[in-house]
C-alpha cells in the first residue's frame, strides 16, 4: 500500500500543480492591455510550467528515485504462482469444484498438449483436463514494494543467477522459508524445524510437492537456511522452477515484496 501511496500522491501533486497554472492561464485571458506577443510569451510559460515541466519532474523521480529505491511494476512472465500472479493463459472448469481452472499456454510453436494439467482458482487443487481453444487471458501485472523486508508467505520478486538465464530473469514466488530454518516438504505440506506450519486461510487447499529429482526440498534433502537466505516456492507446484531446484535465495537477489495487483481489472487486489 506504500507504493501505491506515493504514486497516488504524486499524481495528485502533478494534477493540482498543473491546474494552478490553468488557472493563471484564463486569468491572463482577462487581460485586454497585453500585446499579442506578450500574451504568446506568457501563454507559452505557462504551459510549460504547467504541463512540460511536471512530466519531467515526474519522468525524473521515476527513474531515478522510485523504480531503483521505492516501487515498481512489474508483468508477470511465468504460470508457476498461478492461480495467485498468473501470466498469459487459458482457462477451463475445474472437475472437482466447478470453479475456473487456470491452464498455462505452451512454449511458442508448440501445440496444446491434451490433455492438459491446470490449478484451479476456488479449491487450489490442481487437475487434468483437455486442452482449450478458448481466447488467452492476460497477464497480470503488480506493484513491487522495494522497502518491506520479506515475511512468510509473502509474494516476491527475486532475480535469478543459475546457469540457464545468467542473471536476466525475474520470477515471482513466494517466501516459505526464513533466515536459520531448517524447511522440507513432507505430505504437501510445509514443515519448518520439524514440525509442519499451517497455510493462511487464502491458501487452504494448497499442496506442495517435493520431487524425487529435485536438489531441495525433501525430509533427506532439506533447506538449511543461512543468514540472510530464504525459501521460496511457486504456487503451482508441478510447474514451478523455485527453490526446490534453485537452492536457497539471498537476500540480495530479492527485489521486493508484491504489494499489489493492479491489472486486468477484474483481478484487482491488494496483497499487503
């Protein structure tokens, strides 16, 4: 809410200056003894004043203070947090809940698979079903907040620095596992120094999977989390590259948490 704040207040700040300047504008027009290059000179400052210099005070602040220090939006590029950040996809009925059930498009060229595994956004189960030729639903898209300090269960944005992206990619996932635990998964369920955690309200229903073939994630192969290091994991868990594979995530490579998501309309909400 932080992040939305700011840009909410600094829209306003633009406008009201802006219409200041409006203002001054239309008295100006009430002054017949101005010469007509006169009134020119005075008409063009305030328009500058009043819409050129905001922009720019505006493109400034972006760059250089928001984005790299405050917030920042960001799409989401990948279906492994579906149903809660989902990235372009089609959707089909859930055969267990009737509800909606989200299915991630394939690589680019290369046809539907059929059938299909999908995760559905009322039960958070996941399920089989045939492929769909429906219309492609958008992505979402969110604000990153860059001053909150990640928490459990917490959405977050992290860059990722393996061998297969060299550094160019940021996923979506969400924290589970915090500095000096010891984290596996066991059951679908999380379980932290021994003992298994309850999942918030919002996620009840949720299962996590911990694969055979993975490098983390089992009781014989667990998170050992160091100082500054954290556990994180998709939504979806049959189709998340997340810690399981990657291995515990710094501090340093964690972006920001997920404040909020702003688009398409319909999938408005504000997450903290």
């Amino acid at each position: 809410m932080r992040a939305l704040s700011l840009l909410l207040a600094l829209f306003v700040a633009n406008l009201l200056f802006s219409a200041a300047c409006l203002w001054l504008l239309g008295r100006s027009l009430k002054l017949s003894r101005l010469s007509f290059v006169r009134f020119l000179g005075a008409w063009l400052a305030l328009f500058l004043g009043g819409v050129i210099a905001p922009a720019v005070v505006s493109t400034v602040l972006v760059s250089a203070i928001i984005r790299p220090y405050c917030c920042e939006a960001f799409r989401i590029r990948a279906n492994s947090m579906a149903p809660t950040l989902v990235d372009e996809h089609r959707v089909a009925v859930c055969p267990r809940c009737g509800g909606q059930l989200i299915l991630p498009l394939p690589p680019p060229g290369v046809r539907h698979p059929a059938p299909e595994e999908g995760i559905c956004c009322a039960c958070l189960r996941t399920s089989t079903v045939d492929a769909s030729d429906g219309p492609i639903a958008p992505a979402d898209r969110v604000i990153l907040d860059k001053q909150y300090e990640p928490a459990r269960w917490d959405l977050v944005i992290f860059n990722v620095s393996d061998e297969f992206t060299d550094g160019h990619v940021k996923f979506a996932k969400r924290v589970v596992g915090m500095p000096g635990e010891k984290v596996f998964i066991e059951d679908g369920r999380i379980h932290v120094n021994g003992k298994p955690i309850d999942l918030p309200a919002a996620l009840h229903g949720l299962q996590y999977v911990a694969f055979p073939d993975a490098e983390f994630g089992s009781r014989e192969t667990p998170w050992r989390l160091g100082t500054g290091e954290y556990c994180l994991l998709g939504d979806f868990s049959n189709r998340a590259k997340d810690s399981r594979f990657l291995g515990p995530v710094s501090r340093d490579d964690i972006l920001g948490v997920i404040t909020a998501r702003y688009w398409p309309p319909a999938r408005w909400k504000v997450f903290k």
